[in-house]
C-alpha cells in the first residue's frame, strides 16, 4: 500500500500569490489519521506538547513529505487522532501560522505553506582560488574531449566558405543525435531535433515557448534549482510533487494526482538519477507516468542530462519519451556531464512542427552555436557509449570515496540509495541544518549547495547534496572540513538549526 504521504491531497503551492480553488478529494478523518502516522511520537520531543507538534509539521514540510499546500485537519479530528487536547492543536497551527508555515484559507481552513524567505541565490558553478567545489555536480572534462577538437579542427577548413549560421544545429550533428535515440528505442528524424548552447538553454527555450504567467508547472520535490529560476521567473507556479528516493516509482501515483487536480501545461522531470534525490523511474514507471501525464494534457519536459550515468545496474531503461506520441514530451540533453561543462552543446527532441516552432524562436535570440563545438559534439555524440563508460568508470570510483569518506568522518549523515548520476543526497542528523553547515564550511574554504536550494520555500534545510565528480584528495578534505562544522571531531562550534 502506498505510504501516508503519497495519499495527503495536493491543492497547489501558491509561488506568487495566485490561489487555487480546486476541490479537495480526500476524506478529512482519513487525513487526521494519517497526518498522525507521519508526525510519531511526540511525547518524546521535548517541550510543550503543541511546540513539538509545530515542529514536527515543520519538519515533514522540510523534507517534503508532507507537501505545501495540503489543508491540515480540524483541530478536534486530529486532537483525536493524537490523544491531545484541541488547545494542543490549536496553540500549534497558531505556531506555524505566526512563523509562516501554514495559513487560513477561506472554506479550506489551516493549509500549509512555506515561509517567504528571500529566493535562495543558486550560485554559479565557476572555480575560486582556494575554494574547494562541491556545490556543484561537476566533473573535470573527458579525456575525449581533445581528440574530438583535434577531429574538428580538421574539418573545420571545410566548413569556411559557408556563412556558420545553421539555425537548427549543423546537420552532422542533428543527425548524430538523432540516431542516438533511434538506437536508444526512440525512432528520431534529424527534423526533430535543435541543436542548443547546452542543457538549460534548451530547458530556457522550451519553457519561454510554452509557458504563459500563471502555467502550472509540476516539479519533482526536491528538484534541479536553475530550472525553478527559469519557471518562476516567467510568472509560472510550481507544483511541486515528493520524491521518495527509496521509492522513485511512487512518483507515478503523486504525480497523477497533482496533474489531475492542477492541470500543469508543463512537468519537469528528470527520470535518470534525478538530480538531487538520485532517484531513477523503473522501465514500468516511466512508461505509466508518460502516458498519465499525456492524457492529462500536460508536455513533459524530460531533462536527460544524467542519463546514460547508471552506475550499478546492466543498462539504462528506456527513454521516457518512448511509447507516447512525440508531441507528448520535449527531450532535453547534453554533453556537460557525460564529457564537461565548458562544451556549451545541447539538443531538445520533440515532434517536428514543435521543434521547428522552438527553432524559430531559438534563431531569433542565438542565430547558430559554435560550429567548432559542434563538429567536436557530433564525434562525441557518435561515439557516446565509450565516453560515457569512462565516464561511469571515474564516477564509480568518486562515489566510492565519497561513500568511505562519509561512513568514516561523517556516520550519521545519511546518503540516499545510488545507482547512479554525480551525487549523493544526504539526510542530515535531527536539528543539524545545511544552511548553517554551508555557511559555517565556506568560511573554511568548501563550497557545498545547501539543501534548501533543491526545494521551493525552505524545504529541504535538513538535507544536503555531496557530488562525487571532484579528485579524492578534494573529497576527503572537503568531508573533513563539514565533519569539523558539523560539531564532528573538531573544534569549531556545532551548527545547529535555528
Ligand atoms: C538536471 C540538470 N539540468 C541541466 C543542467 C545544466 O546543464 P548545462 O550545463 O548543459 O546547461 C544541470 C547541471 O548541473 C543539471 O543538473
């Protein structure tokens, strides 16, 4: 049976102030009942009994296991459910009230929300002198990188006497991408596809197309942090949907129900070791969810930028793509992780009138990509299987650094299951929060991402994102450092939550 969280009902988070009136469809006693389930044991938190309660709702909002916007039950069904007093109840949702974890909404009651802190600046991943990175998924580029231009200079001679400006990408590299995900079970024509200035650009291209002020966007919970940049700055609401990293296929069944009752014009997904929750759809569970969100009339935006990175089991599952009509779904992929970030080439593949409409307007903001970057992009998209088993190779062994480091320095952190991508997403210990440890580690010199970056609100301060993509020597001292912050074997003073 599906987990408690998974049957809360969603209404929609409200970014910027729109409301939604969407009916709700779970039966409230149900919901006291289950919201007791998630909250435990409060007796063994300390303090007044309404304080631990507040806390705890808090918390689950964190972690997104209870979602922002779901509507709390009446004070006296969930006094019952807890064996408090409805005064308990009551002082406690007038506690997440005041510190803007929840509101009254007309004819809804208490519905939780996130407190509007300032938007958490995602910081951009450029190397600082003395700095070591791991705020960033990043890895040294691909020993294959520089044959590739070697094989491009080459050619380039060839390609002087025309104008450079091929508005849909050059046709070798249409084309290589193309077959790629024919031979991956996605049947492609070159006309499909639009060669772009990296992933985001083309996530920036798709969403800017189709999105109006207003659109509804379903998000994974936690989520890649420049893509909600992106929607929110055109005025779209996220609808964020959880993610439960030791069930990803769980993922189906919210996000059915988040598309049914907030009918989004866009999902943004990322089947392949989600980036940050690492989790990855089964075979069965991307081929369920695409057909859910198609005929919910919802384009899903697939961002495939980890795909091919499993680092554990036999093969990749299919692309998420296959089995629905093109127009279903917008493909999104690169080379920054599979060969480096500084390769500024990106594609999108989607049926052929949509791609031509992308084109269109692509071409009037960026005329042409580099065609030298291009031509390097078409050998390595050509020869992407032996790229990326190197690259799976290094990124196995990062993770296992990271993995020993963290068992040794850092044991009551708690890394999500893996089988693949660049990082591990981490539990922290009760009352430790990321935001103080990122804090805390910089000024030693270690750039980490906290937490709150991967969520909407401030979900997620007790969580924490460790690439594996940088040297050992890196890793290792990099863990040192947090485990000293974090209160660990050091002596700088533990940072707590505050
Ligand atoms: C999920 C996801 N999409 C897109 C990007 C950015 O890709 P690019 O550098 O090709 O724009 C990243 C980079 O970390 C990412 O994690």
């Amino acid at each position: 049976m599906a987990p408690p969280w998974q049957r809360v009902v969603w209404c929609i988070w409200v970014h910027s102030g729109m409301v939604d009136r969407m009916p709700l469809l779970t039966d409230q006693s149900t919901r006291a009942h289950e919201l007791a389930a998630l909250l435990g044991g409060l007796e063994q938190q300390p303090g007044p009994r309404y304080g631990a309660l507040a806390t705890r709702v808090q918390e689950l909002l964190g972690t997104g296991a209870l979602p922002v916007g779901t509507r709390l039950p009446a004070e006296r069904e969930l006094a019952e459910a807890l064996g408090v007093s409805r005064v308990t109840v009551a002082s406690a949702y007038r506690t997440l009230r005041e510190e803007g974890y929840a509101r009254t909404r007309h004819g809804l009651g208490t519905v939780t929300e996130l407190p509007r802190g300032p938007v958490l600046e995602w910081p951009l991943p450029q190397d600082e002198d003395g700095v070591v990175n791991l705020a960033h998924a990043a890895t040294p580029a691909s020993p294959h990188l520089l044959p590739a231009y070697t094989r491009a200079l080459e050619l380039l001679p060839g390609a002087l006497a025309g104008s450079g400006y091929h508005l849909d990408g050059l046709p070798a590299l249409r084309q290589a991408v193309a077959d790629r995900f024919t031979a991956r079970g996605l049947p492609t024509d070159p006309d499909q596809v639009v060669i772009t200035g990296g992933v985001m650009d083309a996530v920036g291209l798709v969403t800017s197309v189709l999105l109006s002020p207003g659109d509804r966007v379903l998000l994974e919970h936690p989520t890649y942090p420049g893509t909600v940049q992106l929607v929110t700055d055109l005025g779209a609401v996220p609808v964020p949907v959880p993610v439960d990293p030791t069930d990803p296929d769980a993922l189906v069944q919210t996000a059915h129900t988040a598309a049914r009752q907030s009918a989004p014009r866009l999902a943004y997904l990322m089947p392949d070791h989600s980036n940050p929750s690492g989790a990855t759809l089964s075979a069965a569970g991307r081929r369920r969810l695409a057909a859910t969100l198609w005929q919910q009339g919802t384009v899903t935006l697939v961002d495939e930028v980890t795909s091919g990175l499993h680092l554990d089991d036999d093969g990749p599952a299919p692309p998420f793509a296959a089995g629905v009509p093109d127009a279903a779904t917008v493909t999104v992929g690169g080379l920054s992780k599979s060969v480096w970030g500084g390769l500024r080439v990106g594609w999108l593949r989607t049926d052929a009138a949509l791609a031509a409409r992308l084109a269109d307007t692509y071409s009037h903001r960026q005329p042409a990509v580099g065609v030298l970057d291009q031509l390097a992009a078409a050998f390595l998209v050509a020869d992407l299987d032996r790229v990326l088993a190197d690259r799976r190779a290094e990124l196995r062994a990062g993770r296992d650094v990271l993995t020993a480091a963290l068992a040794e320095l850092l044991p009551d952190w708690s890394p999500y299951p893996s089988t693949g991508g660049l990082s591990l997403w981490c539990r922290l210990p009760a009352g430790l929060s990321s935001a103080a440890v990122a804090r805390a580690a910089m000024v030693e010199g270690v750039r980490v991402a906290e937490g709150r970056a991967f969520g909407t609100g401030a979900a997620f301060d007790d969580h924490l994102r460790l690439p594996f993509t940088r040297p050992a020597a890196e890793v290792r001292a990099a863990l040192a450092v947090l485990a000293r912050v974090a209160g660990r074997g050091g002596s700088a003073s533990p940072v707590r939550a505050v």
